[in-house]
C-alpha cells in the first residue's frame, strides 16, 4: 500500500506541473488577447478571450485537484478501490473499516486513514480559498474597468460585464467550496463513513 501511496502522489506532482505550466501559458496567452482587444475590440478577438478563459479555468482544476492529491495522496487515492467488486481480504477489510467507523473503537491504521482525510479536504478548503481571493480580484478589477468604459463602447462593456459576472459566480462557487471541505475536515468522520458506504 505504502508503493501505491508513494507512486500516487508522485503521479498527482507531475500532473500538477503539467498543469501550471499550462496554466501560465493559457493566463500568458490570455492576457496578450485581452490587452488586443482591448486596444483594437472586434468579436474575434472576444471569442478567442472566452475559448482561452475557458481551458484556463480547466487548467486552474486540474492544477487544484492534483496540488490536493500530492498532500493527501492515500485519500485521492481510495475512490480507484473496486468496493462493488471486492472480494475475499479487499471485502473483508472494508467491512472492518466501516464496523470501526460506525463504532467508537478505532485502530491506529484507521486513524491515519481519517487524518489523511480531513488532511485531503483541510487542503482544497486552503487551494480553495487562495483561489477564491486571486479570482474575486479580478471581478473587482473588471468592475472597475467596465465603470471606467465609455457607454458608447458597447462591445468592451459587454465583454467586461460577462467576465465579471462570471468571475464572481466562480468566486462564489469556490466559498461554498471552502466551507463545505473545511466542515468535512473539521469533522471527517462521517463523511468518510459515507465514502465506504458509497456515498460519496
């Protein structure tokens, strides 16, 4: 379990780089397509802003998700376990793990699995945040150029109007992604009951 565990987490920081690198380049890509558009407009150039903004925001996902796999790498890890196929020992030990945890005796092997749980969802809640605060920038800085924005140029407002709403739902979307991992690592019992029961 320890090599599986090990090649995991090595598995999500590859991916992880992979992904930032990818990242900077569509964050690099974008900015170039939103400064000339915001010099010369044109639909073209709005359109190529979204399709960037859209595998930026992809790059962003994956970047989080796999930062969060090489912190807990045994939690990332449990949802490739076959529980509607197991058998033998794999079935007998997931009956063992879910006996405990609906119990009030636990053993050290559990315990570790439970920390590495509320560890796997206290660090989305911080990737979570970090992000959260970085995107609610940018949807103050887009108000702010749309305020600033001629009436008459009705394109770039547009333009501006749906990128800030935009980031703002996302912002959104990130906080109540905040809360509900710092809640489950607050109190990871239950939600990993419910992840051995299939919950989850």
């Amino acid at each position: 379990m320890a090599r599986a565990v090990d090649y995991w987490r090595d598995y999500h920081a590859a991916k992880a780089v992979f992904a930032a690198l990818l990242l900077v380049v569509l964050v690099a890509l974008g900015l170039a397509v939103w400064r000339a558009f915001l010099r010369s407009g044109g639909v073209a150039l709005a359109s190529g802003g979204v399709l960037v903004t859209v595998f930026a925001l992809t790059a962003l996902v994956l970047v989080m998700a796999n930062v969060q796999g090489v912190i807990a790498p045994f939690s990332s890890l449990l949802p490739m376990v076959p529980f509607g196929a197991a058998d033998g020992r794999l079935a007998e030990a997931l009956d063992q793990v879910r006996a405990q945890l609906s119990g009030s005796h636990t053993t050290p092997p559990l315990d570790a699995m439970i920390s590495d749980f509320a560890r796997y969802h206290a660090a989305m809640a911080v990737i979570g945040a970090v992000v959260a605060v970085l995107i609610a920038s940018t949807t103050v800085w887009l108000w702010k150029k749309f305020a600033s924005t001629a009436s008459s140029d009705w394109l770039t407002r547009r333009v501006l109007a749906s990128f800030g709403v935009l980031s703002a739902v996302i912002s959104l979307l990130l906080i109540v992604v905040v809360v509900a991992n710092v809640l489950t690592a607050a109190d990871p019992e239950p939600a990993l009951a419910a992840f051995f029961d299939g919950g989850w």
